[in-house]
C-alpha cells in the first residue's frame, strides 16, 4: 500500500470545502475496518484512507500549511499505513466510568502484546505493539496502543484462499475471541495484503 506523500494531500482550503463529504466516507469505510473484542477493547485496522483522513484533520486542526510541518504529520501517520504483509491496527481500550478505566489499566499492563490474529492451519500471530514509542509502564497501560500483526506469506496465501480468520484477545483480564471475523472485515482486510 503507498504511503501518503505531500502530493497525495490536498489544501487546507479544498479540504475544508470536501471535510463532510470525505468524513462520512471514511467513517463508512472504517465499519468494515473496526473489531470489538468484548465490551471494552476495540480494534480499527488502519489503512491509506484512514490515515489519509487522520492527516488532513490534523493539519486542518493545527492549521500547518508549510512543507516541514507536513512533512512531520506525514512521518508521524505514514507508519500506520500497512505494508502488504501486515495489519497496522489502532487498540482502544474504552471504559465509559473515569474511575473504572484507571483501575482497569492498572489491571491491564502488557495487554498490547497479547492481542492476536488466526487463520485457519496456523498458530496464532501476537501483535508487536507501540514500536513508535512505549505507551505503558509497569503500573498502568495506556488507553491507545499501535499495533502490527505481520503474516507469513503462507498464511496470507490460505487468506486469499478462503481460510478463516479469527482475532481476540488474551490477557488475565481481559478475554474476548471473534471466531470467524465477519466477512465483510474479513474482505476489507485482505485487500491490505499483496
């Protein structure tokens, strides 16, 4: 998948006259980009729209229209963007009660790096996690995490042949399993793979 470059963006000014569209657009395509895995874990595997989407509003935001400040939103996002043999994946972990998400992130340290995928005649694949830069500590997790889920090329080969692919979650706190991953996702992420 390519990654963005200062041509592919396009103004402040035309953004602004395009945001609503391209924003309802984007948030149809993440339906089919996002997982929940139980109540309080949720996955959005990126891709180029969705950075796309995450760089314009962030220079629409700051209002950053000279090159070096692009060039700094783009080294940022460009990362998120897959490379053909792996997922790159948002985790949020979402507890509506101020008091009850601090306890659980104490509760949750090391749940970025038990999060998996599955397909049908593999072992299971963990995530590697925040390799931009660590987001826990040994007393609490962070709400965000960045994810890469890296495929053997064999197993994106029995993808594009019609295994099943599987995803959740294994920590002591936390325990969830979508088995199958529904096949609209499912579609929507091969299109990620070479």
């Amino acid at each position: 998948m390519a990654k963005l470059t200062q041509d592919s963006l396009v103004t402040l000014e035309t953004y602004a006259r395009a945001r609503n569209t391209f924003r309802a657009e984007v948030m149809a395509h993440k339906k089919s980009r996002r997982v929940a895995l139980g109540d309080n874990v949720t996955l959005i595997f990126e891709d180029e729209k969705t950075v796309r989407y995450q760089v314009q509003e962030m220079l629409r935001a700051e209002k950053i229209f000279d090159e070096a400040g692009i060039q700094n939103e783009l080294d940022a996002y460009n990362p998120l963007i897959p490379d053909g043999s792996n997922w790159k994946v948002t985790m949020m972990i979402e507890y509506e009660d101020v008091a009850e998400r601090r306890r659980m992130l104490t509760r949750l340290v090391g749940i970025e790096n038990r999060v998996w995928v599955k397909i049908a005649g593999f072992e299971r694949v963990f995530a590697v996690a925040d390799e931009d830069l660590e987001r826990a500590t040994g007393q609490k997790t962070s709400a965000v995490h960045f994810l890469r889920i890296e495929l053997t090329s064999g197993m994106t080969g029995a993808l594009k042949q019609g295994a099943e692919l599987s995803m959740g979650v294994d920590h002591p706190f936390c325990q969830a399993a979508l088995d199958p991953v529904p096949l609209a996702v499912r579609a929507s992420l091969l299109r990620d793979l070479q």
